[in-house]
C-alpha cells in the first residue's frame, strides 16, 4: 500500500495534464483579478481550518480526531478531481488552475497557520515549507507538467492513452481506500460518535467558504466551491503523522474522506440543476 496511492495519484495528474493546454490554463487564473484572489485565499486557507478549530470544540472531539480534522482542513488542492469535472458540468480548466494557485501556496500558508492554531494550545509547531514544497513538486506538479508536455508533444498518446490513464488512477485510488478502510476497521469503531457530522458540517462549510466571499461569475465560483471541498487528505496524513505523532488522527481524516465526496455529490446534482439558470442572469446583468 505503501506505493499505491503515490502511482494513482501519478497517474490522475498525469492524465490531468494531458487534458489541459497552457494558454487555456492560464486564461483561467486570468479569469479572477487579484483582489478575488486574495479572498480565495482567506476561503480556501483560513476560513476551513478556523471552522474545524470552532467545530472540534463545540462537539468535544478527542485529541487525536482534532488533530486529524484541523490538519485535513489546513490542506487544500487534492489531486483527484479535477478530472471528472467536465462531466458534471463543471470547467475543468478553472478547477486545474485552482489546484495549482493552491499547491503553489501550500508551502508559505499552511506553515503559518498551523504554528498560530498550535498557539492556541500553548504548542510550538513549524512545518518545513521545503517539506510542503518537495511533496507538492514531486506528486502533483511534475506530473501534471509531464501531462502537459505529452499532450504537446504526441497529441495521438494523448487522445489514445488520457481516459486510461485516469481510469486505472481511480481503480488504484478505490482498491487503496477499500485497503485501508479494512485495515483501520477496528480504529474506525472507535472514533467518537459527532466526528461523522463534524466532518460533515466542515465540507459544507468549505463549500460554503467560497460562496461567502462574492465572486460574481457563477461558474467560478461553483466550481471553485466543489474543489475547495475536496481537501488533501494524503498531505494531512503525512502532516499529523511526521508533526504531532499522534497515529489515531487516522480516523478522523479517513471519515472526512469518506463524507466529503458524497458531499460534492450532492452539490454537483443542485449545480448541474441551476447552474444555467444563474449563468443566464449573470450574463444578462
């Protein structure tokens, strides 16, 4: 299991990149301005983690389940989404451009915040941003740039090879998380009884977080929306583990991934009912 998730998660970026052209990719971060952007990061890395601090108390979680909660709401931009956006209606480009506006601050933010919220709790804690940035450049850059390349390069490997690539990611991702679900099945048991709708209140939260900063094109901000929901949940298992060696904060990370895709489900289903509706207004206006 060791390797597994790195390959699949190789493999959904890859493929990611191959579906993706550069100027189209950066017409998308043109998309907002600059002031847009700095609500985006007050939604995407400040807003969640302060949420999971407020909800961790309020409903009394463990130690260990605050830890995991707080460190899977610190850590934007996972890897394995973008890619089916299309299909649900979403702009899949956007999505992209989130995923690296967000990874390309994961080394100078998350430090920050996880040392102010280690404050709180009278706790000295400093994550290497050389850590942070070897971890994004290796498994989600590189390889989205390696797509990016082979797409330019040899557009027939693209078209025959792209949809492959993404679905063997996912069979790898779901046999992975069957794994480890069987594996912690006892741990699983024994989380407390709130964590379910603590992780669940936090990935409607982080939906939420998007559409509290008002961002007028419907598209952007639904989209942005549904990725800021998909939290890095392999970044917060590396994190919890290497920085506050506390092992049962497994669970707590293991439930919000299991919650919050259901979550974005649910919110692509309303999308995909109003989207055009509000889009036909916005333009109008």
């Amino acid at each position: 299991m060791r390797y597994l998730l790195p390959l699949s998660i190789f493999l959904l970026m890859v493929s990611v990149g191959m579906s993706l052209k550069l100027n189209e990719l950066a017409a998308s971060l043109r998309r907002l301005t600059w002031s847009a952007w700095l609500r985006m990061v007050i939604a995407t890395f400040l807003l969640p983690p302060l949420l999971a601090l407020i909800l961790a108390n309020l409903f009394r979680l463990t130690r260990a389940e605050l830890v995991g909660i707080f460190m899977v709401s610190a850590t934007p931009g996972a890897p394995l989404l973008t890619r089916n956006l299309a299909r649900k209606g979403f702009e899949m480009h956007l999505a992209a451009s989130y995923q690296v506006w967000a990874a390309m601050l994961v080394p100078v933010v998350i430090p920050i915040v996880v040392a102010a919220a280690a404050k709180l709790y009278n706790r000295d804690i400093w994550i290497s941003p050389l850590l942070l940035l070897n971890q994004i450049a290796t498994k989600q850059l590189l390889p989205f740039a390696v797509g990016m390349a082979i797409a330019y390069v040899a557009p027939h490997v693209r078209e025959r090879y792209q949809t492959r690539l993404n679905v063997l990611g996912n069979c790898l991702l779901t046999i992975l998380i069957g794994l480890v679900l069987f594996k912690m099945g006892p741990a699983l048991k024994a989380i407390t009884p709130m964590l379910p709708i603590v992780a669940l209140l936090l990935a409607v939260g982080s939906i939420a977080s998007i559409w509290v900063i008002q961002i007028r094109d419907p598209v952007v901000k639904k989209t942005f929306a549904v990725c800021n929901a998909n939290r890095h949940v392999g970044l917060a298992l590396l994190l919890s583990g290497q920085y506050f060696s506390v092992a049962r904060a497994v669970p707590a990370i293991a439930c919000y991934a299991l919650i919050a895709p259901a979550v974005m489900v649910v919110y692509a289903r309303w999308y995909r009912g109003g989207w055009r509706r509000e889009k036909s207004s916005f333009e109008n206006t």
